[in-house]
C-alpha cells in the first residue's frame, strides 16, 4: 500500500464512528491497517459490516472480538498511530489487549514473527 492517503479513511472513519458512539484506534505501519472499534455489540457489527465491503480495504479479518469491561480509546471516535512507536501509551494499550485476546497476531503485526495464516480470531 505504498503512497496509500490514509487522509479519506480517517475522517470517514471519525465522522461515521461519532454517530454511532463507536470510539478507537486505527494503526498504520506502511503496509497493513490495525483497526479496533470500541462500542455496543449492535454499533460495532454495524460498522464493521460498512467496513468491509468497502473498496479501499481488502483482506478484512477480524482479530479478535470480546467485550472489554472498559473502554481503552473513549475519547476518540477514531484516532491513528504509528505501531512502531512503542512508547505511545495508547500503542501499548493495544498492545496489551492484543497478547491477552490474540498473542499469535500481537507477535505478527508487532515482532514481524509467524505470517498472516498462523494467526486465527479469538
């Protein structure tokens, strides 16, 4: 996805996500999205399912899909991050949720160990 204009996606992303009281954290590293959606069971199927058959993604995946106790991301409909800046807290956050929920994608999208077929939904 070289050259991508990540641009259209987030403000599409932060417009649709505050009308329908979704809140999270999209992650670019060059080549692949991180997308997590915070928000009631009905909104977030919702957007996932304008998601995914949008043109401007391929390969949707879910990673992983579990109620959380809190929000990690509540104060933004929708915010990006570079994944290779550790140090973000709301980088490790994620990171965090991900080794409990999926540590097989969390080594993939973080450490470039394994592949994208070693990694299943949890």
């Amino acid at each position: 996805m070289p050259g991508v204009d990540i641009g259209p996606i987030l403000a599409s992303a932060k417009r649709n996500n505050g009308i329908d009281g979704i809140t999270g954290l999209m992650l670019f590293d060059g080549h692949s999205f991180l997308q997590v959606l915070e928000g009631s069971e009905d909104s977030v199927a919702a957007a996932f399912e304008r998601i995914r058959p949008d043109p401007r993604h391929t390969d949707v995946t879910v990673i992983s899909d579990h109620l959380v106790p809190e929000r990690d991301f509540a104060y933004w409909s929708m915010e990006l991050r570079d994944p290779a800046h550790p140090s973000d807290d709301s980088v490790w956050r994620l990171r965090r949720r991900l080794e409990q929920f999926n540590p097989d994608f969390h080594h993939y999208f973080f450490d470039g160990s394994g592949s994208p077929s070693d990694v299943s939904s949890s």
